[in-house]
C-alpha cells in the first residue's frame, strides 16, 4: 500500500469522496497555483486515463480530479508524484498554500509571493492538525487573496515617510491615495497615520520621489474564517524578512497544533487557547505591532 506522508493514501485530505460514494476527487499540491506546462500535460493524461477527462480549478489555487475509482488511487498518486505535482491536502491538515502574483507580476505589489509560498509550503504544508490550517499570502492591502480570512494570512506593506522640506505641493500622491490618508496643507503633503493602509501606492506615485518606505514589512494575521459566517484574522505581529515570515508562521502552526480544539475553527476558540499569551510572546521574540 502506498504511504503518503506516514499515512495510507486513501486517507489523506487530497481524497475527497464526491456525492457518489462510489467515486472520490483527487485534490493536487501546487503551492501558489504555480504549474509548468509540462506539468500540466502530465496532469491531463492523468486525468483521462482514470477520471472523466476533466480537472476541477479550485478557490485555492489548486486542481482537482474528479469522478475518479477508489480502487485507482495508489496508481494516480505514484504518477502525480512522479509528475511533480502529488497528492495534495483539503482535511484537517494545513492545506494548499495560496499567494497573489506579488512582484513578479503586479504593479501595487510590495512583497514576492511566489518564492514565499513555496518555502512556506516546503516548511509546513500538509502537516496533520486538529483543524484545517488555511495559509494566503497578498503582496499588498489589496488583499486579493483574503489573507485576513485565512487562518494565517501575510500581507506585503509600506510605511511611507516624506522628504521633509522638498514637497513641491503638486497633490499627486494625494489624488492618487484610496484612502484620504494624504491631505496638502500649506504647499505640502501631510500624511493622516491613522487612515493610512500602508499600501506604498503614494510612494510610486510621486513624480518627484519625495515620499520614501519607512518600514517595509510583512503583517501576519492570524484566525480568519470564510464560509457562511466569516471572520476577520487578528493582527499578530509585523516582521521585516521571509525568514522571520517563516519562523512565525511555524511557531504559529505548532501553537494549533498543540493547543486547538478539533471541530472548532480556529476564530471560534482563539481567546479559549491563550491567544494574547501567545501574541505577547512572539512580539516579544520578532518585535513588531503593527
């Protein structure tokens, strides 16, 4: 019998038994939705030769295969394997990791994702727990991936800080910030902190280059719910490299671990579980509020 992660194939969380009983999906692996062409082919042979000859794209940046025989499952997993895109994770496991397009692609990002996702997923993905650990990355306050409905979610930000005594006035990061958070008084722009989402866009706005990243950081937030009564994450703390970023988020992943009830989501039980004791002691080690 084949052995996926110390476990039986057939009870992994990347098989999923559909509305017939008598057929099950196969979730994939593909950290951040990333996937060679070649790659890409395999999975397509794959999913002819034992599904129906179609593959479901998922809300997490994966793929499925459905409508496949239970009887085929250690043939389909040694050969998702040996495709370099294996079995994945949907039970009570940390699951498919998920990430915006980050630097490499998008022009508000302040973060690389790609990379991240992948060295997070390396560090922890698949790891068996209490409850369903979800993982997304945003390389910026838009937040496309809805980090801070997760139960960890990170997101790419940019304190901005003005050239004092070279503002010209021109109003340009003030037209062009979302928030309001940029008022110009008296010929130069002032910056209103507490409206102010640390998005970075002012920054790249600036056709003068007078407003400059303060604090370039990551936000790690932790207990975000989706579903049918969502939940915003809490703001656990702020680092400045990927690996602190990675160092939290395992501490993060062993503290459910070894402290979180089953059956519960993780927002649901965050105070039950020393959630402050918690948050003080990882500020306390990585610095950073918020």
């Amino acid at each position: 019998m084949l052995m996926m992660h110390g476990r039986p194939i057939h009870t992994r969380g990347g098989v999923i038994t559909e509305i017939d009983p008598d057929l099950c999906a196969i979730r994939l692996r593909l950290p951040a939705g990333i996937l060679p062409v070649d790659k890409m082919a395999g999975i397509a042979e794959i999913a002819k030769k034992y599904g129906s000859g179609e593959v479901h794209l998922t809300t997490r940046q994966t793929m499925e295969i459905p409508h496949v025989d239970p009887q085929h499952l250690e043939e389909i997993a040694q050969e998702l394997e040996e495709n370099g895109t294996p079995v994945g994770s949907e039970h009570d496991e940390v699951v498919n990791i998920i990430a915006c397009p980050g630097t490499s692609q998008c022009k508000y990002s302040n973060i690389e994702t790609f990379g991240l996702a992948r060295r997070i997923d390396e560090r922890v993905f698949g790891k068996e727990m209490p409850i369903r650990v979800r993982i997304s990355l945003s390389g910026c306050p838009n937040a496309c991936t809805s980090p801070v409905l997760n139960e960890i979610g990170v997101v790419g930000r940019i304190r901005p800080l003005r050239v004092e005594g070279m503002c010209t006035g021109c109003g340009t990061c003030a037209e062009y910030c979302k928030e309001k958070a940029i008022t110009i008084k008296n010929g130069i722009s002032e910056i209103i902190p507490e409206r102010c989402v640390q998005c970075g866009i002012c920054i790249q706005s600036c056709p003068f280059d007078l407003l400059k990243s303060e604090y370039r950081h990551y936000l790690i937030t932790i207990g975000g719910r989706r579903g049918r009564h969502p939940a915003s994450g809490r703001e656990l703390v702020t680092v400045e490299t990927e690996d602190d970023v990675l160092e939290v988020i395992d501490r993060t992943v062993y503290w459910i671990y070894r402290n979180a009830w089953s059956g519960r989501h993780l927002a649901d039980q965050l105070d039950e579980i020393g959630y402050d004791a918690f948050r003080e002691t990882i500020r306390t080690e990585f610095g950073g509020g918020t």
